[in-house]
C-alpha cells in the first residue's frame, strides 16, 4: 500500500532524518544506499513495516501489507509524528536568518529534529543513552524490541508498549536487556505509565515553563538534566543546550580552535537565540553529518 503525504516548503528530508542518532536505533532502520528510512509501527491487528521515502514535493509511504482506512490514517498520523510535518519553524528561520553564521540553517531547511511515534518510546531510548556508549544504547533498545515488541507481517518487530514492559520484573531488565542501573529505571517508568499515574505524552502540550516542566521531567528516575533537555526538544521545547562530552569536545574543535571550553561559554554563544537556542547549537555541531564521507559511517 501506497502513501503520499505533501511536504512542507520548508522540509528536508535527508536532514530530519540523520538530526540524530534515532534513524539506526530500532525499530527504525535508514537504508543510506536508497535515502529510506524504515520503520515498524503499530496498526491493527498487528504491527506493519513502513518505507519512507521523498520525492520532489511529497513523502513516499509503503506499508508492507494493505490496511484498512483507520489503520492508513493511523500510518499517517505517526509519519507526519516522527518527520515533525507539522512543527512551524517560520520565527526559529526568522531567527538565524539574522545571522550569516547560521542562515544556512533556514537555507537548507533544517531543524526538524526525527523522533518516535510516542514520548515513551523516546523517553524510554533517551534513559537508554546515559552513561553509556552508542553502541551499548544500541543493544539495549536492540534487546527490549527483539523480546518485547510486536512481530510485523515480515517478521520485524515493533518498539514494545508501556503495558509490555510493565509485566516483566526489574530482574529481566537487567538480565535480558542489559540494562544494568536503568533496570528499575524503566520497569519504575513502564509501570507508571501503563497504570496512567504518568501521562508523558501530555508533555506535547504542555504549556509549563522551561524549568517546571523540567522538574516534572527529572521526576522520572533516570533523568537527569541531559536527558530532560534532549527529550525536550524532541517534544519541541529548544530552551535547554543538553551538554555532553560530545558536544562540548565539538564546539572546542568547531568554535574555539580545539581549546577546551566552559559549559558558560558555549551557553554564551548561542544566548541571542533564546528560545531557539538548543536548537541552533545542534544544527552547529551536526553541520557537516550530510557530507558525503560522513552519510557513510551511518
């Protein structure tokens, strides 16, 4: 089956989706060869395997089987979801438009940052890359979809449900996924969230001020000041820079002639764009992740 979805005038598709490291961790999949991200997502009575690609003016959907009317609006939902379709970042191009460092920024239509279907998912995936390397969040998120996601019609599996998790004690956590410290973190997490005495998909329209809604954020055991930042921006809040060894080793090489740099002085760098800044500073740092010899270390 067959999806067309129109493009904004101001949508990248190569840049929302290698924003961040979310187009390899499953149940995504990016296929740098054919520019496809893959996707296994949630559609009666089981979950389906979508392609997504672009053309010249819309985003290409293909499911792996047919689907009824509820379950395409339901494909179409997530897609539009995940690509960030429908997020106006007309004031955020407005804003580096009024600097020559960053115009390209607004020129090449990036900003759009890739996330989940859901705000668990993601927030689930975030718990899942502090204090680790990328490759053990890999394998974390690797194992938690393999024993607990929802088979698909051509075998590949969903990202498990809150009600999933919630059933499997804090022991398989540690033993099956790997978890290690974050066991009780996400059986805690998956238990509160089933029962709904958490709602963390509200979070997407939250009017809350930057640092209330942080504190509600960091309620979550687990996350920390890092954590909540990068979740907020996935939910479309860019007040928080989310620093990390990371980004403070590529703001020194990038910014500051490779000589280490205070947490204030990037903060100062990037203080003009105010609400925006988050945002600006990941498209800083990640400028150059389309180049040719970097698009194949994906």
């Amino acid at each position: 089956m067959k999806i067309s979805i129109k493009k904004p005038s101001d949508f990248n598709f190569r840049r929302t989706v290698l924003s961040h490291g979310w187009c390899v961790l499953p149940p995504f999949e990016f296929d740098k060869i054919r520019w496809t991200l893959v996707r296994v997502l949630d559609a009666a009575p089981r979950p389906v395997t979508v392609k997504i690609s672009a053309a010249s003016s819309t985003i290409k959907v293909s499911t792996s089987r047919s689907l009824t009317r509820k379950a395409a609006g339901n494909i179409l939902r997530d897609v539009r979801h995940m690509l960030r379709l429908d997020d106006n970042l007309l004031p955020f191009y407005q804003a580096v438009l009024a600097d020559p460092k960053f115009e390209w920024i607004a020129h090449e239509g990036a900003g759009r940052l890739l996330r989940s279907p859901t705000v668990f998912e993601d927030l689930v995936k975030m718990i899942c890359t502090t204090n680790c390397s990328w490759a053990l969040t890999e394998k974390m998120v690797q194992a938690l979809v393999n024993e607990l996601g929802r088979e698909a019609d051509d075998g590949c599996k969903s990202f498990p449900t809150a009600e999933a998790m919630a059933e499997h004690p804090e022991k398989f956590f540690r033993d099956r996924i790997r978890a290690g410290y974050r066991a009780p973190y996400l059986r805690e997490l998956a238990e509160r969230v089933a029962s709904g005495a958490l709602n963390v998909e509200s979070w997407l329209q939250s009017e809350l001020p930057h640092n209330e809604l942080m504190k509600e954020l960091k309620s979550v055991k687990g996350v920390g000041n890092y954590a909540a930042e990068n979740l907020l921006k996935l939910i479309g809040r860019y007040d928080g820079l989310a620093l990390d060894s990371w980004i403070r080793t590529r703001f020194a090489r990038t910014r500051n002639q490779g000589r280490a740099v205070s947490d204030k002085k990037i903060s100062r760098f990037y203080s003009r764009f105010d609400s925006w800044r988050g945002l600006v500073l990941w498209c800083d740092m990640t400028r150059d992740w389309l180049d040719p010899e970097n698009v194949g270390k994906w």
